[in-house]
C-alpha cells in the first residue's frame, strides 16, 4: 500500500460484509414499525465508529512510540476526569476480529475508523522510518478503502430571540464552527465573516492554494450531538447558551453540555444542502453517552434506551431532510464501543457495546445495538451478549420479552415505537393481569426503580378471578368495591378513533355486573396513573395538552358503557403522586426527573413539568366532568378526584414559621389540586412560590373547574413534621423545594408523629414487609387491625364531634398485589396471597375482624352507640386474643388462618384510607 495515500486520507471507512439476512422468529421477538432499515436509500450507511487512542490501547506494543495524547495524559493526569489514559483502552489492537463481529452481529454495513499517526510512522515521518507492523495492523483491519473526504463537527445554533442581532449572530457562529473548514473546500477560501472579525490573525491562502483545497472532497463528513442558543453581545457571538428563559435547548444528557435537539440536526443537514451546493454528506458521528456509574450492575447498565431514542429521534430528523433534499448517504453511530473519551477519561460511556472495563475487558451487546439490529438488519437468535446461556430470551439483557408492535398504516405518530418496551399491564387497584399498552414501561425499561425488580405481568390476577374474589368482599360484609379502569384495555392505542377493545368492555361489564349481583356498589376510578404507552410516545401524555381532548373522549366511552350501572366516578387518582412521582423525583413511571435529583434520570426536568402534568390533569378533569353532567346513561351520579394528603404537625409548635410551613405544605400536598375545583385557582402561597413555572387558567377553563367535584376523595395513609426552611437553591428547584419545608420523621424533641408502618415514609399505617413478625403465620396482622380499627374510630369521632360529611370509608387494598415502585415489597391485602403456590388467597385476621365489625351493622336491636361500643370491644378483645399464644395455635390448627410455608414474597398495593367527604366546596 502507498504511503503517500495515507496522508491523504482522513477518515476510513470498513464496509464489514453482511451474510444473507435471515428471519427471526421465536415467541419473543416480533418487530414490525415504520421506521426500518428500509426506511433508507439503498445505498444508505449504517455504521458506527471510533478514534485509535480512544479504542486501540496497546500503547508502547509493536514500534508505536507515544502521540501527544500519551504525553498529555501521563504528564497531567489531574486534567482527565478520572485521571485515566489510553494505554489499554479497549484492547481493540488485540481484539478487532471480535469486535468486527459484534458489527456484523449488529447487522451495520460500515465502520469508521482513524489510523494512528505514530503507530505506523512513530518518529512522524516517512523519513523517520515506516513500522512495518502498524501498517500490517492496519492492513489486516481494512477490507476495502472508500472515498476520501472531511469531517467537521458542529452545533447548530438557534437564535436565543427573534431578533435581527441574534439572526445575524447564529449566522456568524455556524461561519466560526463549521464555515471555517467548509467555505474553502466549497469555495477557496474562509467565510467572509471570519476574514472581516479575525482580520490579520487569519492566514491567508495563495491562489495556488486555494485551487487546491477547492473541491478536495468526495462528501461532507458531519459530526453532529447537540445545538446552542446564540445572542449577540456586543458583536460577539455568544455560542455557549444552553437555554432560554430558563428551559433547555432540548432534553438533557447525563453529559452537561450535550442536549438531545433533533431539529438542529434536520436544519444543519439542510443548511449544508443549501450553502453549500448539495453536496454528499455521510453523518460521521452521532450520539449520546451515559455516565460510567460503577455501582451499576452490567445487566441494568446494559439498558440504554436514551440512546435509542436519541438515535430514533435523529435518524427520524435525517429522513425528514432527506426528503427535503439533503443527500445524505450514511450514518455512524459514535461510537462502537465504551471507550477513552479524551479529557473524560472513562466518565461517559458512548458505545453500542458495553465494555467491561473491571472484568477483562469483555463486550456485552447493549439495548441500543439490539434495537439497531432489530430496525431491520441481521436478526439472528443466540445473540453474544457476554453470557454462556444458550438461551436467546436470556441473553437479551436480562430483558423478560421484545414487545410485539402493530403497524398502523399512514400515523406518523407511531415512528417513536419503543423496541424494548415490554407490554406489561397494570392492573386495576393493582390486581389484573392484562395484555395491551400502558405506561408501566418503568417496570421493563427501569427495573432497578422497582424496589425488587418484579412487574405487574400477573400481579394477583384478578382479571381471571374476579368472580371469586367479590365473593370474598361479599363474605365479609363489604357494601362497595373502588376499582379502576385501565385505559389501554378499553382503548388499546388511546384514542377512540383508533379502534375501543370490546373484550376489555365485556370485562369491565361482567366486574360490575358481579358486584351488583352481590348487592356491592362500584366506585370507578377513570385514570389510575396508566395512560396508554401510544399516547406517552405520541406527544408526551399529560406533558402535552393533547392528552385533554383524549381523556374526554376515554371518559364518554366509560360513561356510555358502564354509566347505566355506575353512579359513583372517580376522574383521577391521587394526581400529586402521579405528577410528582412520575416527573418530579422519577420513582414512578414514566420515571422523568433532573438529573440534579437523580443522577440516572435519562430525561426530565424537575421544577417544571410536574406542574405542567397537574394543569392539564386539572383540565382534563373538568372536561370529563362536562360530559359526565350531559350523559344520558347516568342518574343522580356523583364525580370526583381521589386526592392523597398526609397531615401535617409543626417541627417546634413554638415557632411561627413551622406552623406557617404546615399551611403551605398543605397547600401544596391537597390545595394544588383541590382549590382550583372549588374556587378555580391555585393556591396563592403556590403562585407566590412557583412564580411562572406555574401555569395559569383562562377565565373560561377556571369556570369549569369550580364546582367540578360532587365529593372529595381523600387516599389517607399517614402524617409527618413539617420544617420551615429560608434557603433553597434557586438553580435546582423540585415540588419539594418550592414548598420551602423540610419532611421530619421526629419533631423538635425527638418523638416520632407514630409507629412506623412497613413503608419508609408512612406512620400510623401497617404494610407488611417480607420479614413479617409473624414469619409463622402472616395472616395474622394485628397491627393492620389496630390501624383499620383506629381510623373508623377517628372517623366516627369526626362525623360525630366534629360535624365532617364522611359518606363512605375504603380499606386499601383487599388483596396483596403489586405497588407500583414498591414492587412486591409491601403487603396491604385483607386477604394473603400466597405467590409460592397458584396465587391461593387466605383471609388475614384484619379481614375476619372487619367482618364481624360490618355484621353488626346489620343489627337493629341496638342504639348506634350501643353498636360502637360493641364493635370497638369486640376489636379489642380480638387484638388481645391474637397475643394469646393457646389462640394462635388453634386458629392454625383449625386451618382458619393457614400458615404460608416458603419464603414471602411481597406484593404492591398500598394500605389505607380512602373518606369520601360530601360537598367539594366544603
């Protein structure tokens, strides 16, 4: 090979051999979406790439002699973010043979690649002499060589107003950035800008040099991750903007300076169409890292699906300018392995193959190469993914299945598909088990947010059993049953028009129906936190105010079907927890938070969207409300919204800024969402707090707010102290912090608000834990009982001392089931059960003690205080009967409570109160 052509020769590009594309088709794989490796010209590139020091190692092996790189690392070590080097790197010198194969596995079709100047010329001529074995190095690597040409990375850079200095600035920064290397291979010389600001610093070409330079490319090589706000500054350009008004460029990265902003990288590819003469362009470089975090496991570290949809995103955007008219020939995923990442060191980790760098180096398929694989290259079973199991469902990633996806001809909208997303189904207060779309993808994309990993796949099948399982409610004297729809049963694909599931109505119809039979009145909840995933991908689910227009038609499709048997509607359940949770701290789906909260969020931004959420819930609400009030199918029913509050005690009583942080907690736990619906705004301490983070009503929607709810839900579990606090970093604000109060567990003097339940966070409530007191026999749950037994009284004490409208008391849950992030990790069932053997159900002592309480109420030989002595004695007697050893032996003996043998697993449901307060103005 020539040595001349090497110089000439800037980057490489290896087309690895594809072998002839076979199907797969096992149970757990089946792909089909609008966004395929089809999608593309023929003759389009897919590949990934890398850089020599970054992946090479082998340092000082076969006559390389150090780069400037070497030097810079070992002299300032304190520079690199972890103090590393390239010296192994990736052993990729060693290693290529295998690595070329994990390419092939993938299905790409090619690799960029550069040489290492001082690995074949390690005195930095061809005077100094060539090195035989880099060059053989080099040789063994390369199959083919194609083209020549230049690649130059940019931002593109957005104007940070509408303003012509601001234009006229995005102008001059695109010149400094990519101009200044573009204008003279196009045209001979710098960009007119550059020559008039620069002046006399700018060298200057000779006539023979710029002959030279002009046209000395075959295509435009762009390396594109992220844009920049520009504002003019006094003539200066200032490029290094990464947000406006406080709201980012895009979607931030766990790399600070990288923002995902596909539509920069759609008008870059048009600009360089534009000004450049059309030429070919090959996207050299594109991509986004996660942060190298070592207290990983490799199989959650091995799920990146960020990058997937950073890459779903651009490559979407490039299609879009290919349509256009951008000539874009290829693609190169930066990069192809974890690597060294410059003065990064090994902080990020950019690769589609994970790359082990604590146990030999060794290579483990990531999400993203498999989705790349998935989108239409080579499909192969016994995928490699650094595992010696054979089986192909347990070499993906730790991942249970891929999910299946329906084409839906000529809707855009579904080009976003997840690939990764298993279909798993929530159920309905936790309890069924389901087969369509749902936003429960937390539990398969997130499965370390999950306190023990587990889904709700089965949960406690309740959709298979329900029949029996109202027979239970019925045997102990329950009058009412709150059970919830699940969205993506009844409107698989969200929306109405997409086509309703009449086997998830006849489902919902034969529960009701049941109830009624059973003489059990059904409370139905609309929303409980499960939004169809199609709608999530859509446009972002209460993100977006599309979601209201859907939620009203989802709501007049439960109305019509079921409004003939049903008078009692819950619109939403426990809406600060689903906004909070679910894009404030990220602990439940869709699991969005900064990454000021939580380092391993992939998306999100804390301080605002849960606020944003909660409007349009507020919004969708209403609307729902609406149509409830014009339906034909419903008499005399009543609608609300479930809230979930705890109380609030001051810190130190004594000090007037802790009695002022109990309010405006409680503004901002129940009055959030409860005082638009009764007075059609938010709370003035939360305006005063939030600022414009907080989003505002128009005249018409606050008028539809007030007087929307007939009730006031209240999900009651427990309380906490409440401090005030003065300072809170203004840069980083959360839900949390804008309240301006600290959570307590103890107050000023030390003493617990209760006893602790089974829950980090909940007091004066009981949720078993897997190593129940009980380990013997787990059905008998006393401090469940002590607690039910403790609320009905409180209760009592308030409808009757106080003057509360209560109409209605609600145990959460009947059976153990899954809790959302809790997982199994918490028992609140009246009823135990047993996951070890076929899911049996056992009743708890809390449940035959509530039967009894509710028997009495069937008595009319008694005064109503005379009932409340009796039940309240007859709790009693029972608690202290269940310390009695001699009892518990003959219960078990009896088989009345059997005991569970084998390790408990435990499941989530949440235990608690739910009161039902008559009047929401009230």
């Amino acid at each position: 090979m020539a040595i001349k052509s090497i110089f000439i020769i800037i980057i490489i590009s290896i087309i690895t051999s594809i072998s002839e594309l076979y199907a797969l088709d096992p149970s757990f794989l089946r792909l089909s979406t609008s966004l395929q490796r089809s999608s593309f010209p023929q003759d389009f590139r897919f590949g990934a790439a890398s850089s020599a020091y970054q992946s090479e190692g082998a340092a000082n092996v076969d006559g390389r002699e150090p780069s400037i790189w070497d030097t810079f690392t070992k002299q300032y070590p304190e520079k690199i973010s972890d103090g590393s080097n390239g010296d192994v790197a990736d052993e990729f010198y060693y290693r290529f043979r295998e690595d070329v194969a994990h390419m092939k596995e993938i299905g790409l079709d090619s690799f960029r690649f550069s040489i290492s100047w001082s690995r074949i010329l390690p005195r930095g001529t061809v005077a100094g002499g060539v090195n035989q074995a880099g060059i053989n190095f080099y040789n063994h690597l390369i199959n083919e060589l194609i083209s020549n040409g230049m690649t130059i990375q940019t931002y593109w850079m957005i104007p940070k107003y509408n303003t012509p200095a601001c234009r006229e600035a995005a102008k001059r920064a695109l010149d400094f950035f990519f101009g200044w290397f573009a204008d003279p291979i196009t045209y001979g010389d710098y960009p007119k800008t550059m020559r008039e600001l620069v002046g006399n610093r700018l060298p200057k070409f000779t006539k023979k040099q710029s002959k030279m330079v002009r046209g000395s490319f075959d295509f435009f090589g762009l390396n594109y991750y992220t844009s920049r706000y520009v504002e003019d500054v006094m003539f200066y350009a200032n490029t290094n903007l990464t947000e406006k008004n406080g709201v980012p460029v895009g979607e931030p990265t766990s790399a600070d300076w990288l923002f995902i902003c596909p539509e920069g990288f759609q008008d870059v590819l048009l600009y360089i169409k534009s000004k450049f003469q059309n030429p070919v362009i090959l996207v050299t470089e594109n991509g986004m890292p996660s942060e190298n975090d070592k207290s990983l496991s490799v199989n959650i570290a091995l799920n990146d699906e960020a990058k997937i949809k950073y890459h779903q995103l651009h490559l979407t955007a490039l299609l879009e300018a290919v349509s256009q008219g951008a000539d874009v020939r290829g693609y190169y995923i930066w990069s192809l392995m974890d690597d060294f990442e410059w003065e990064f060191g090994y902080k990020y980790r950019y690769g589609l193959v994970y790359v082990d760098f604590q146990d030999g180096l060794t290579r483990h398929l990531k999400s993203s190469a498999l989705w790349l694989q998935a989108l239409g290259f080579e499909i192969r079973t016994g995928l490699n993914v650094g595992s010696s199991d054979d089986d192909p469902e347990k070499n993906l990633l730790g991942l249970t299945h891929f999910i299946s996806i329906q084409e839906k001809s000529n809707q855009r909208w579904h080009i976003f598909k997840e690939h990764f997303l298993l279909r798993c189904q929530k159920v309905e207060l936790a309890f069924q088990k389901a087969f369509s779309l749902e936003l429960l993808h937390l539990l398969i994309r997130f499965p370390h947010r999950i306190s023990d990993s587990s889904d709700g796949n089965v949960a406690v099948d309740f959709y298979h059993r329900y029949k029996e399982d109202i027979k239970r409610m019925k045997d102990i004297n329950m009058d009412s049953f709150r059970l919830s729809i699940a969205w993506p049963r009844v409107l698989p694909y969200g929306k109405r028009d997409r086509g309703v599931s009449e086997e998830g109505i006849k489902f919902y119809n034969d529960v009701i129906d049941e109830l009624l039979a059973n003489e059990i009145t059904p409370l139905v909840t609309i929303f409980h936190w499960d939004i169809p995933q199609d709608l999530e991908d859509e446009y972002g689910g209460f993100l977006s105010e599309q979601i209201i227009d859907d939620f009203r038609d989802y709501a007049s499709l439960c109305f019509e079907r079921f409004g003939d048997r049903v008078s009692l509607w819950c619109t939403m359940n426990e809406p600060w927890v689903y906004s909070v949770a679910g894009y404030d701290t990220g602990r439940k789906a869709p699991g969005r938070c900064s990454k000021y909260v939580n380092g391993a969020s992939v998306a999100g931004m804390s301080g605002y969207e849960a606020y944003i959420v909660s409007h349009n819930m507020l919004l969708a609400h209403a609307e729902a409300v609406e149509v409830f009030r014009k339906c034909d199918h419903i008499k005399n029913g009543q609608i609300g919204i479930a809230h979930n509050p705890l109380w609030y005690e001051p810190y130190d009583p004594s000090d007037p800024d802790d009695v002022e942080g109990c309010n405006r907690a409680m503004d901002f736990m129940l009055g959030w969402h409860q005082h638009p619906t009764a007075c059609g705004d938010y709370p003035e301490t939360m305006k005063k707090s939030v600022g414009d983070r907080l989003p505002s009503f128009t005249p018409e929607q606050s008028k539809k707010l007030i007087g929307s709810c007939d009730y006031v839900g209240i999900n009651y579990y427990s309380s906490l102290f409440v401090k005030s606090i003065k300072h809170v970093d203004p840069t980083q604000p959360t839900w949390r912090t804008d309240q301006g109060v600290d959570w307590m567990k103890t107050n000023i003097d030390g003493k617990q608000i209760a006893k602790q339940g089974g829950s980090e966070w909940r007091y004066g409530e009981v949720a078993e834990q897997s190593q129940s007191l009980y380990m013997y026999n787990p059905s008998i749950d006393t401090e469940r009982l002590e607690y039910i037994e403790g609320h009905i009284h409180a209760i009592h004490q308030a409808i009757h001392e106080d003057g509360v409208r209560v109409e209605g008391y609600y145990v959460w849950s009947l059976l153990d089931n899954f809790e959302w992030n809790s997982g199994y990790g918490v028992r609140y069932g009246l009823y135990y059960i047993d996951y070890k053997d076929g899911l049996r159900r056992y009743p708890k002592m809390s449940a035959l003690w509530l039967k009894e309480f509710l028997r009495f109420d069937q008595e009319d030989d008694s005064s109503t205080s005379k009932k409340e002595e009796k039940k309240e004695s007859y709790g009693k007697q029972l608690l202290h009967s269940v310390q009695d050893s001699q009892f518990v032996h003959s219960i078990k003996d009896s088989g009345a409570l059997p005991a569970v043998l084998g390790s408990l697993f435990v499941v989530s449901a949440t235990v608690g109160t739910s009161l039902f307060f008559k009047g929401a103005n009230n």
